[in-house]
C-alpha cells in the first residue's frame, strides 16, 4: 500500500483489529518514508443487491446514501458514529447473506427502521416521517402510539421475567 501523505511504496502494519462481527478488519500503518501513521479498514468486497425504486427503476446500492440518511435522522441525538455505521453494516452484511440480487427500496426502508428503532426511537421516527411521508400529525402520532405500545408490552414483559 502507497502512502497517502508522500505516495512511498513501502508500509508496514503496526497493529490489526478484527471488528466484533469479524465483518472488518482496522489496520494501523506507518510510512517507511515519512514515518506517519493512519488507520485503514479491509472489508469483504462483494456485490449488493440492485434497489428497486418505487417507480420500477433499478439502482445500485449505496452505502453512503444510506449512511447520510441515518445521519441526518440520528442529527443531534446521543448515537455515535460507530453506532450508525455498525446499523449500516449490519443491514450490508444481511442483504450479502440472503444472496438475494434485488431488494425493493420499500423493504431496505423497513430495515433501517427495524435498526433506528432499536438505537434511538427519536431518529426512528424522524427516518420514518421523511421514508413514510406522513400526511399530516395524525399519521406522524399514530407511528409514535404504536412506538410507545411496543414499548409499553416490552417493560411488561421484561417486569414478568
């Protein structure tokens, strides 16, 4: 690997992490030149499933676009960074492990949801007003009444446990 500061032909690996899934591997690296260090992440490289949009088009799966809109929903709330990509991850690495070759924008929606949900009920609903496009408060309270139903049957259930 070339160095990303002075282009030098020769790194050495200081240190490498596999990430908790085993899914990444974080390398840190030092030029033999200039002698300053970075970090690198190795992952698997596989092809993703084409998206369906809504209008019948097809378009390649962007991790980046999916990344940006978790990012804007999680916008100012305690989720960290690791946290958002780590949700991201997870749903890369489910699409990889169904085979499937397509997948509807529609149920990639619902598992981003299925992620913020259990991160921050906050950026969920903030996802799903924009994803769902809610007509007006009515539908917007509806989706924070059903949050807090199923929020309500889990402390019951974790109180008769």
């Amino acid at each position: 690997m070339k160095c990303p500061f002075c282009r030098h032909g020769d790194t050495k690996v200081l240190d490498s992490r596999p990430d908790a899934e085993g899914r990444s591997i974080r390398r840190r690296r030092q030029c033999l030149s200039c002698d300053k260090r970075w970090r690198t992440v190795e992952q698997i490289e596989d092809e993703m499933p084409l998206v369906i949009k809504k209008n019948g088009t097809f378009q390649p799966f962007d991790r980046l676009k999916l990344l940006t809109s978790v990012e804007v929903s999680c916008g100012k709330r305690p989720v960290s960074r690791a946290d958002m990509e780590k949700l991201i991850a997870n749903i890369e690495w489910n699409l990889l492990e169904s085979g499937i070759d397509t997948i509807s924008s529609i149920d990639l929606g619902e598992n981003v949801m299925d992620g913020l949900k259990q991160l921050d009920e906050i950026a969920y609903i903030r996802f799903a007003s924009v994803y769902r496009r809610f007509k007006d408060v009515g539908e917007l309270m509806a989706e924070v009444e059903d949050l807090l139903h199923h929020q309500r049957d889990s402390n019951n259930e974790a109180k008769s446990n």
